[in-house]
C-alpha cells in the first residue's frame, strides 16, 4: 500500500512539517475567512469509540469551518462494532465513504492498525494510553502563542503520567526543541513510562521526577496539568480503590499558584476533575481554555496538510510498517490493552531492539 500521509504518530514526522502546520494554523486564525470552502466536496470520517468533547467537537467544526461535510458515530454500540465486526473491516469501509478519517479508540495501537487496511488518511485521535498527536500540535501552538518560543522551557507534567496520552506525546515533541527540561510531578503508581523517559535519557534530555506540586512550581515556565483517569483502572474493587486514593494527590489552587512565575503558563487538555480548582480560572496564567480553542486552527491546518498537499511536504521519516528481519513472527504483546491482542490478523506486532521485544503498534516494551 502507498504511504498516504496518516498521522498516527507525530515523531513519524520531522519537526519540519510540525512547524508548517503550527504556522498554517497561525494564518488561519489572523484570515480565518481565507480558508473558508477550502474542503468543499471533502468528506471526513469521524470513528469515536471512546467519549470525547473538544477532540470529536474541534474537528467537527474544523471541517465544517472548511466546507466539508462529516459522517461517522460517536458510539460503537450505534455501529456495526456492536455486531462484531472488526476494526479493519470498519475502516475500509468508512475509507471508501471518506477523504480523510479521524478516530479516537480505548486500545493502544488502534489508529495504525487501522491505517493498514484504509484507503484514506487516517489521523490518530487518541488511541488508549499510548499517543495523542493532534493534542500534542495543539499543545505546540499554545506554547508558540503564550510564550512564543518552543526552546528553553521548564516545562512541567503534573498527575496521570502513566496513563496520560496526551502527555506522552508532548514529551515527546517538545523534546525536539533546544534546551527544553522536564519536571514529572506524580506518584510513583502514575509514573512516566520507562519506553519515555529511556528515549530522553538517549537524546541528553534533562528531566527530574518529584513527589510534589509545592516542590516544582517555583522553577516552572509551563505547568501541565493532568486529571487521574478513573477509565484507565481496572474496573474491579482494587481498581476503584485505587483511583480513590489516586485522584486528589495533586491539586493546583490559588495558593499553591502564587509561588508560581509571572509569566508562567497553566496548560490543561482537559477535561478536570479534581486537579484544578475553579478559582484558578481567573488567573490570567490559566490558559487551558484558549488551548482548548486553539485545538480547532490547528485542526484545521491538519486536514488542509492531508488533504492539500500543496500546503505541506509531507514526507514521512520512515517507513515504520515496513516487513523487516527484525520482527518476531507469531509474538505476542504483553499489553494487555493493546490491538494486537484483539485484532488477530495484524502482522508485525513485536520487532527485536537492545532493550528486549518492542510492540510495533502500542510501543510496549518486554
């Protein structure tokens, strides 16, 4: 299959076409009217088998800002899911239907898996625990707006580090840039991945893991905040008990934020539970509802990327499908809430590295 531009990872990328979009996105919001009719005849695909809001929404009315039309559901049990079939016949069938499909999964490795049977681009919405890419370029126009510079920032990452996709994919984009930092301010049960932070350790990256919200802010340019995702326990008694005892560890309020910066910026993907109090809302360093607005040019400036390549050179930096000697045949992923283990037919699932066995869809490391 020729490669068609999918964006499921956003490293798959070089920091390049990250820049382009940011930018494109720049001009959308100074000329929004410019853009206007730009999709015309273009219909996107959106496949949410997982609730969303500013995600499923922003993209919604991305298109709609550009003139195209949508389908899709927003509720697998609506869909022919429900029925049993699989992920692979469902995007190639919506493909033929589609321009460009955006979906958002529960299991980690679900967008490129999908990717292998559609005939249109696919753009990874967030799948399960692992990547969140377009809240990532997001992420990056926020900070190019706020702070303007993408460089020299203590940026730091506050709650559900385990979990939390879209912070996997931030500290794995803005660790591209000179001379950024890195606080992990969380639990050792909610910890960052190992499969992260050995790919800072590798690129010279300096970060520091501490236990405690007081103990970090002071240093910071950049507080993310995180919610503790009750949907990523186990649903058994254990699991209740420990999202219990979890979710209000970490809790920025307007004391704590007064040790903060001046120019400090608070980022959240949102939505909150716990981890924010309301009153922080009207600290000018809040900006997470901005971020959550400029979700949608940056959307935009995607589908214009994928759909018009004028406005892009979209070129991969490789090609991470390809069939190597280095895959394990007939592997099987330790993780439990990866594709692989529900899609049965994908090939390529584990590929040999020096630090042991490595998922190719939902980067688990055994």
């Amino acid at each position: 299959m020729e490669n068609l531009n999918h964006l499921i990872d956003l490293n798959d990328y070089p920091v390049k076409t990250w820049n382009q979009i940011i930018s494109l996105a720049q001009l959308i919001m100074k000329s929004p009217g410019t853009y206007k009719g730009a999709c015309t005849g273009k219909i996107m695909g959106t496949l949410f088998y997982e609730p969303s809001t500013r995600t499923q929404m922003s993209f919604q009315s991305a298109m709609l800002r550009l003139g195209g039309g949508i389908i899709g559901f927003d509720n697998p049990e609506t869909s022919s899911t429900s029925k049993g079939e699989t992920l692979g016949d469902t995007t190639k069938t919506i493909s033929g239907y589609s321009h460009l499909i955006v979906m958002r999964h529960y299991l980690e490795g679900a967008a490129k898996a999908a990717a292998l049977t559609a005939d249109c681009p696919i753009i990874n919405a967030g799948d399960g625990g692992h990547l969140h890419p377009t809240q990532t370029l997001t992420d990056l126009l926020t900070l190019t707006e706020e702070k303007s510079r993408l460089s020299d920032l203590n940026i730091g990452i506050c709650g559900d580090l385990k979990y939390g996709r879209t912070v996997h994919s931030l500290v794995r984009a803005i660790s591209h840039y000179k001379a950024n930092r890195f606080t992990f301010i969380s639990t050792p049960e909610l910890c960052m991945p190992d499969y992260i932070k050995a790919e800072l350790i590798e690129r010279g990256i300096s970060f520091y893991e501490v236990p405690t919200l007081e103990s970090a802010l002071p240093q910071l340019d950049v507080l993310y905040m995180t919610r503790i995702q009750r949907e990523r326990f186990d649903k058994s008694d254990e699991g209740k008990k420990e999202y219990e005892k979890q979710k209000k560890i970490f809790t920025l309020d307007t004391k704590k934020l007064k040790t903060g910066k001046e120019d400090l910026i608070v980022m959240h993907p949102l939505p909150r539970v716990d981890e924010i109090a309301i009153e922080v809302d009207d600290d000018p360093r809040a900006v997470y509802f901005k971020q959550a607005n400029y979700g949608m040019y940056v959307r935009m400036a995607l589908i214009l990327t994928l759909l018009n390549h004028e406005h892009s050179e979209l070129v991969t930096t490789d090609d991470s499908m390809a069939i190597t000697n280095d895959f394990v045949s007939n592997a099987q992923c330790e993780n439990l809430k990866c594709i692989t283990r529900y899609e049965k037919n994908l090939k390529n699932r584990l590929v040999k590295t020096a630090d042991g066995l490595v998922c190719n869809y939902c980067d688990y490391c055994s």
